[in-house]
C-alpha cells in the first residue's frame, strides 16, 4: 500500500480509479435540443422519496439543458455499450445530438432519453443543482425507472472490463 500525503489531481484521480466504477451517462432533453455526457459521478441519495444525484462538470454544455428542461435521467451502461460510452467521451469529438445517433432511445416520463440497452435507468425531476468548484451536483427525484438485462460496463485502474459474478 502506499500512502499519499499531498492530493494532486493525478492522485486523486489514481486513488478514485482503485474503485470498481459502474459506467453511467447521464442524458437531458429532446430532439435537437438532447444532451449527454459520461457523469462524473451518480449515486442514490434516498430510497423514500427516491432521489438521485449527478456530478456534472460545469462546462459541459448539458449542464444548460438539465437546467432548461428541469429534468435528466441517469442510465447504467451495459458492456455492450461501450460504443456509447465512446461516442459520449469528450475526446470523441461528437458533439449535441449527433451523440444520440446510431442507437435506440426511448423516454419514461419526463421525456429526457432513455437508452433502450441500459441495463437500468432512472428518469429524475430536477430538485435542486448544487454548485461546487467546477462541478454541479444535480439532485434528482426519480419519476420512472426501467431495468433490463446484460452485464455492467465497469471502469477500475483505467481499463474497462466486464463484471464476473460468483454463483452464491
């Protein structure tokens, strides 16, 4: 084990990437106007009322549709979906709706896209956005929700992979 005593943002990263990380996109409005990125980060907040919340990097551009639209929803990618992922990385180049292209979407309630191969989805009303640093915290309560079937797309120490389950 080694221990760090100062947290630059390469050990941060480091350190953050030692866990096992489900990938997920977070996806906001409609037609032309549809948005999307890789979420820093997504995680459940409350079962009762379910709410959700998603760290977004402040200059994404889907920050500004999330506010719009006062909706987003989170979906868990499949290992199948890392062509999705891809195209959602900001080094792919692929910007706006033209990231929406080549795969099948769909919507629950608040009309954000759903993406049809998720392995589970949560379609939020906006609550409140929390902004911190360079980062907004959008918390969510979670109006629909659909689950499907595949294996999680997993991220650990900069690689992807596919997750292995042991039999109980």
């Amino acid at each position: 084990m080694q221990d760090f005593s100062e947290l630059d943002p390469g050990t941060f990263w480091r350190v953050l990437g030692s866990r096992a990380i489900g990938m997920t996109l977070v996806t906001s409005g409609q037609g032309e106007s549809r948005a999307g990125l890789i979420a820093l980060s997504a995680a459940h907040v409350s079962a009762a009322p379910p709410t959700l919340l998603a760290s977004v990097e402040g200059s994404t551009s889907a920050l500004a549709t999330i506010r719009d639209t006062g909706a987003f929803a989170i979906n868990f990618l499949a290992s199948i979906d890392r062509p999705v992922h891809d195209r959602f990385h900001p080094k792919s180049g692929i910007k706006g709706a033209e990231r929406f292209e080549d795969t099948h979407w769909g919507q629950l309630k608040t009309g954000s896209p759903v993406l049809n191969d998720a392995i589970g989805a949560f379609d939020c009303e906006l609550l409140e956005i929390i902004e911190r640093d360079n980062v907004a915290i959008c918390l969510g309560r979670a109006v629909a929700a659909r689950v499907g079937d595949g294996d999680p797309l997993v991220f650990f120490k900069g690689r992807f992979g596919g997750w292995v389950g042991a039999d109980n």
